[in-house]
C-alpha cells in the first residue's frame, strides 16, 4: 500500500519527528539519524528479556542435540561431534552469564549475533564431521539456526544476516572439508538458500512492522500529551512536569517560576476575524511561547482556550519577570491587528508571575495560586503588562 494513502490520517497531525518519520516512509528500514538512535535504545530495551529466554532456550537445545548425535553416530567421529557440542557449549554459557546482569544491555546485541553465529558454524561443523561416515545425516538443524536468528532472538535485519552468512560459508567450506557428493551437496545448500531468502523476507517484514509500531506509539504520546494546535504541551503533561520540578527543586534548593499567560480581549478578536484568524494567533503565541524555555526542564503549555503558562526552573523572580517581560514586548512587536481591543491596536497578553522556592515555602498549589493572581492584577491594571507576587 502507498505510504501517504496509508497514513492519510497523518494531514491531521502537526509537524514533528515521528509523523514526518511515518509519512517519507522507510522502505530501507532506517530512520533518520537521532530517530535511528532512539529506535536502537527502544529495541534493545524492548527485547532484553526475550533474547536472554531465546539463549536459554538455544543451550538448552544445543545440549539436547549432543545426546541425539550420540544416539546416530557409533563410530569415532562422534567425539569430534561431542568436542565441538561442549566447546560452543562453553561460548554460549559464558555469554548466558554476562546477560544475566542487566548492567550488559549494550552488550545484548553484539552477544546474541554471536551466539548464533556460533551456534550455526558449530552446527555445519558437527553436521560435516557426520557426513564423514554418514552422508545422510540430517543437515536441516542449520536451517532452524537461521530461522532462530531471523524471528526467535528479536534482531533487525542487517544483524540477522550476518549469522546466515557465516553458517552457509562455514557449511560449504567443511562439507567440501570431508568430500561430500556434489550432488548431495548441491541440494542442500539449495534447500539451506531458499529457507533463508523466506526468512530474510520475513524478517524484513517483521522489522518493518516493530519500526512502525514504534513511530506510532510515539507519536500517540506526544498526541497525548501536546496541544493538536500549538503544538505546545496540554495541562495533563504540565501538571505531571510541575509536580516532577517541584520535587527536583526541593531537593536541589532552587526556584521554580510560573508565567500564566492571557491574551488580552481574545473573545473579541474571534468575534471580529473568525475561529480561523483566532487560531492562526494562538498558532503564533504558541510559536512564541515555545522558545521561552532555555533550560530541559523548561515548558510551554496551552493550558485552554486563550490562556497560556510558561513554567521556569532554576530561577529568580526577577529574572523571571524579565523573561516575562520579553515575551509581552515580542508579541507587541508582532504588530498583530486586533481593531477589537480597548488595550492597543495590536493583539496583547497580560502575563502574571510567581516564583516559589519549593524547599522554603512548601506547598505546590501556592505556585499555580500567586501567578494566577498576578495574571489578575495584571488584567487590572489595565493589561498588556506583567505583574508578580
């Protein structure tokens, strides 16, 4: 299906990474580079588990099948077969006890392309010693080893085919080792290709899927916790951001400010220019707002309707009333027409300012209380103006 007919739902949705992501498609399962990189720490956080439960499962696998070579194989070769069972054994318990530390994450996808790497060379190993006396020996184990890596061990596709890649060089190297029929020989990497090149697709289209499950889950999250307008973070994802500051500032002894922002005679600009035209201001405000923040832990939020808030951290409240003082004179200098107003000829907010030391003054509601009082006493003073308590 076509990317932009698939995700026409995406012409609803404001400019941001993950959409823009979705809606250029990645057909070459990539991403954009900083995307790309959080993507990589989303599946290596995602599929820690299930690839330590998958190398659980290949020792216990690999064990299994040792007691099945013995069973087949009567002659001496069985213990080279043995030796080579017991010494990718030991590789792959080695790398069982490194993962069972999660301290080791960055490790987990270097470890799991080497354990079945491991696993599929030991294999073609053991399965040519048997051919030795035993051309009939079962060689389709290796054909479970690749499909392990493609769909069992959580690998993207460019890691899951390296392993392949080394099994099937290894397996013609040591058949050609022991002198196998060419014939025989011929078949088997046949049938060995074409189960690959199934997994390979299926693999692709697995990854394909975890990339845009990804991309959407995000974007569902930001969805969530963003004002669809402004782009501007909503009240839900600011009150879980306060009550976080409000702790972090307790325990660092700093200050925490909040600007509550109103656009001055906003229900007489719609009346005057229409919805679309309030909307294209409050589009503008948002603009404006979103780069008040100069610190991580700053925010912009839309609180609703015309009303606005800017939440500051690390700060004074004199410096906090100059930032806010800089927002009221770069909207003014906007030069917005608002025919409308009693305040100015141009569209205006009244911004109220409180600043709250979390460590002296203790309560959380005093800061949202003292800047929506100064929004008031702003509004009383006759707007377009700052105020703080």
């Amino acid at each position: 299906m076509n990317v932009a007919l698939e995700h026409e739902w995406l012409s609803d949705v404001g400019s941001n990474t993950y959409a823009d992501q979705l809606a250029v498609g990645f057909r070459r399962l990539r991403f954009s580079a900083p995307l790309e990189a959080e993507y990589l720490e989303f599946v290596r956080n995602d599929r820690f588990e299930l690839q330590r439960t998958a190398l659980v499962g290949a020792i216990v696998l690999w064990s299994a099948f040792a007691a099945v070579d013995q069973l087949l194989i009567h002659s001496q070769e069985r213990w080279w077969m043995l030796a080579v069972r017991a010494l990718v054994l030991a590789f792959l318990l080695v790398c069982a006890f490194l993962l069972v530390q999660r301290k080791h994450t960055h490790l987990l996808n270097p470890l799991s392309i080497a354990c079945i790497s491991a696993l599929g060379v030991g294999a073609a190993a053991v399965i040519a010693i048997a051919h030795r006396v035993a051309p009939h020996f079962p060689y389709e184990g290796l054909l479970l080893v690749c499909m392990a890596g493609y769909f069992l061990v959580g690998l993207r596709l460019s890691e899951a085919l390296i392993s392949p890649l080394l099994m099937l060089i290894s397996y013609l190297l040591f058949e050609l080792w022991v002198g196998i029929p060419t014939p025989i020989l011929l078949n088997n990497l046949l049938f060995l290709v074409f189960g690959n090149l199934i997994g390979i697709v299926g693999c692709y289209l697995l990854e394909y899927k975890s990339r845009e499950h990804f991309l959407v889950s995000r974007l569902m999250r930001v969805l969530a916790e963003h004002d669809s307008l402004t782009g501007l973070h909503n009240r839900r994802s600011f009150n879980r951001q306060l009550e976080r500051l409000w702790s972090l500032a307790q325990r660092d002894e700093v200050g925490v400010a909040m600007l509550i922002c109103d656009v001055d005679h906003f229900k007489l600009y719609n009346d005057k220019y229409g919805h679309q035209g309030g909307d294209a201001v409050l589009v503008q405000i948002g603009q404006l707002l979103a780069g008040a923040g100069r610190r991580p832990l700053d925010m912009s939020v839309r609180l609703g309707g015309e009303e606005f808030a800017v939440l500051l951290y690390d700060i004074s409240a004199a410096e906090a009333c100059l930032r806010a003082e800089q927002l009221r004179a770069a909207l003014e200098q906007l030069h917005i027409a608002h025919a409308a107003s009693s305040t100015a000829p141009v569209v205006t907010l009244s911004i109220g300012v409180a600043c709250v030391f979390p460590s002296r003054d203790g309560r959380l509601a005093q800061l949202y209380e003292q800047a929506d009082k100064a929004l008031y006493l702003a509004k009383a003073q006759g707007r377009n103006r700052v105020a703080g308590l």
